[in-house]
C-alpha cells in the first residue's frame, strides 16, 4: 500500500534553502472522496467550488469540466530563496481545450501569485496530441517541451524552479539534472519575487482548458535527487510530425538522446 508522508524541516523566519531536504511528498493513499476532506486537511480550497477535485483509487483527478483549486502547505515556509523541485505522475485521459492551461504551481499568500505553472496545451501540437509546458511570468506564455504526448500514458514530470533568479525548466523523466531531452526553459520573464507557501492543484476549462487526468506521487524538494532518482532508461526525444510525398525520402531527421551511465554516442538507436 502506498503511504504519504510529510516531511519536516527547521527554520527560523522565512526559509533560505541551503541543504538538500524532502519538504513534501504525497502518494494520495486515501480513501475515495474529495480531496480536502479526506486528506483530513493536508488540502484545503483555496478557489472555487469546494470538494471538486477528489481522489480516486489513490490518484487525483483534475477535469476542466470543474473550477475547484487546492492547496497543501509547504511545511517551513514561506520559502523565499533558493531552488525548489517538484515531480508528479501525470496521465491524461482528454485533450486540453483550446490553447490548454495551466493545472500545477506555487503560491504566496496573495490571490494570483502563481509561479511557476506548469501548463496543458495542444499549441504545436499534432492533432490529437497534447504537450507539456512551464511559465514564470505574470501572462500565460508557457515554454512547451517539444514532443507530442499521447492520452492513456503515464508520464514523470520534473520541475525545478529557482526563486532567486525567477527562471524555470520542465523536463518529462529526465534521467539527470543536465538532461536537455524532453526539456523546455521558461522564456517570459519577472522581476517580482514571491516568498512560497504552498503547492497548488488548478481546474479550468474548457477553452482554454486543462483536459482531464490523474495525478499521483507528488515530490517537492530542494535537490534535483530530492524528487527524481537519477539514472534508469536512456531518453529520447520526440519528432516532429513529417509529410512525405510518395516514392520519397525525409532526409535526416533530428532528435536527441541522453543517459547518465553511457554516453550518448554509444547508445543504439532502434
């Protein structure tokens, strides 16, 4: 069975994050039912119609056809500098609508503070396909992975976002911190810094929309190891859709590879 767990750390006023350090992590092992009520207050509605978003078989279910937005406390905040890591399991069973939004972010204690978002969209996208994508600014202007996602997959997403210099990057299962597969930088911009209290799930739709999906194992920490275990399966990058005349050739096609134990000139490609 799956076990949730809050951990804890020291501080004096607002936190400066200087040593690696697990400050929450949830697997959702509750019962069935709204979510701020079964966490037994660990969520709480900050926006919205209360006891929308709920659990479900240990996942948590987000829907665009619903406007409610929960929030859990950062245990130690607020959190003012320095680098914060999060990951989750996503998995989408409905498009986005429209352009997508945004559905994952950070919080002050005002009523639209919200950096980073981590956004839905099917912008470049192929049809029925949507991608992933990170915004750091005060518009919805979202730098987005550059790989087609499918409904019905399982996908690791992996943010890191430094306080101090307001800039952010989103990867989907990066095998390294250095990983530049599957990986988009925020390309807006601000100058406000905001001091962070707490991790946010967003509904909204439905155009622009954040379709619908289950998340689950969620991680925030102050390393990259924090929230993702390097290693595991070399990645590879998406590509773009192609048309090709018949009795033709692509040409060469671009894309990337990374691993942590085998350089990427050793890997085989199949």
């Amino acid at each position: 069975m799956k076990k949730t767990i809050l951990c804890l750390f020291a501080v004096a006023s607002a936190a400066s994050l200087a040593h690696a350090t697990l400050i929450f992590s949830d697997s959702f092992d509750y019962g069935d039912g709204s979510l701020i009520t079964v966490s037994s207050g660990v969520w709480t509605n900050h926006s919205g119609t209360s006891g929308q978003v709920d659990v479900a078989g240990g996942v948590v279910n987000l829907t665009q056809a619903e406007g409610e937005d929960v929030s859990a406390g950062l245990p130690g905040g607020p959190i003012s500098s320095g680098k914060l890591y999060a990951s989750f399991k996503v998995n989408f069973s409905a498009l986005p609508g429209g352009n997508g939004t945004y559905f994952f972010h950070l919080r002050d204690l005002g009523t639209s503070n919200f950096r980073p978002k981590v956004f839905a969209s099917a912008t470049n996208s192929s049809a029925g396909f949507f991608r992933l994508g990170v915004a750091v600014g005060g518009k919805n202007d979202p730098a987005l992975i550059p790989m087609d996602l499918v409904t019905g997959t399982e996908y690791k997403v992996v943010l890191r976002y430094d306080i101090d210099t307001t800039n952010a990057t989103l990867w989907i299962n990066p095998p390294s911190e250095s990983s530049a597969v599957n990986r988009a930088d925020a390309t807006d911009t601000t100058s406000t810094r905001f001091s962070y209290y707490s991790v946010c799930f967003r509904q909204a739709g439905s155009a622009p929309g954040i379709g619908t999906m289950t998340l689950d194992d969620l991680r925030i920490g102050t390393e990259f190891a924090d929230v993702q275990t390097v290693g595991g399966a070399p990645t590879i990058s998406g590509v773009a859709d192609q048309h090709i005349a018949a009795n033709a050739s692509a040409g060469p096609l671009s894309f990337l590879v990374d691993d942590v134990e085998t350089a990427p000139g050793s890997l085989v490609v199949t």
